[in-house]
C-alpha cells in the first residue's frame, strides 16, 4: 500500500526557500539542488521545494490553495512560536491565532504564498 509522507511545493527559487524554512524548523538537507530541494523533519516528514519553472508538467496553479500543517502540544507552544514567527523571523502572518472546530491555530504565508497552518488539535 502506498504511503503519503512527502508534500511538494513549487516555489519561485528552491535555495531561497531552504534558506527560509531551515530558519523555522530543524530539518535536515536531504538534496539541495539549484531547482528542487528536499527537507527531512525531525519526525520523518519529507518536505520537497520544487522550481516552478522546471517541475514536469508544467505548473499553472497559483500557490496557497492547500495548507501545510505543524502540529504543537500546547496551547502556549502555539503562542510561543506565533510571536516567534512573526516578531523574530518577520513571517507574513495570515491568520492569528484563533479557536476552530479542530483546535487553536495561526496560518502564515511562505516567500511564495503557501499558507502554513500551526495548530494545537483539540484532544478526540
């Protein structure tokens, strides 16, 4: 059975991007190439930084109409990394935290519009 452990994301400049997401989180470079990059997250999430201009087929969809999401234990995690985000890193915020039907989150906007959501899930 096939398994889904990888999200692709197709970015104006794949270096610039590593550059980015390598200042959020601890990821290891898997491959750095100039046209696509893949990150390894500590819990084995493979995240892949695919050129927009080299990515077959060619892609036409404009960024941020899916969500990449990080998970949090807590409540003041969330906070913690919202101030961290946004005061530290100066992350585009595109949603501060607020209470949904799934939990406690805040979304920001990568350099090229893809929209990361943090969440603190409500428990089952």
């Amino acid at each position: 059975m096939p398994t889904a452990d990888m999200t692709i994301l197709f970015v104006e400049n794949p270096i610039k991007s590593l550059a980015f997401y390598s200042s959020l989180f601890t990821v290891r470079q898997h491959e750095v190439h100039p046209s696509f990059v893949l990150l390894v997250f500590e819990n084995g999430f493979q995240l892949a930084l695919w050129s927009r201009f080299t990515a077959e087929p060619l892609v036409t969809a404009p960024a941020g109409g899916c969500e990449v999401m990080f998970t949090v234990a807590s409540k003041d995690a969330l906070e913690a990394l919202y101030l961290e985000w946004g005061v530290t890193h100066g992350v585009t915020i595109y949603q501060k935290p607020a209470l949904l039907d799934f939990g406690y989150t805040f979304a920001a906007l990568d350099p090229d519009g893809h929209r990361l959501r943090v969440a603190y899930l409500r428990d089952a």
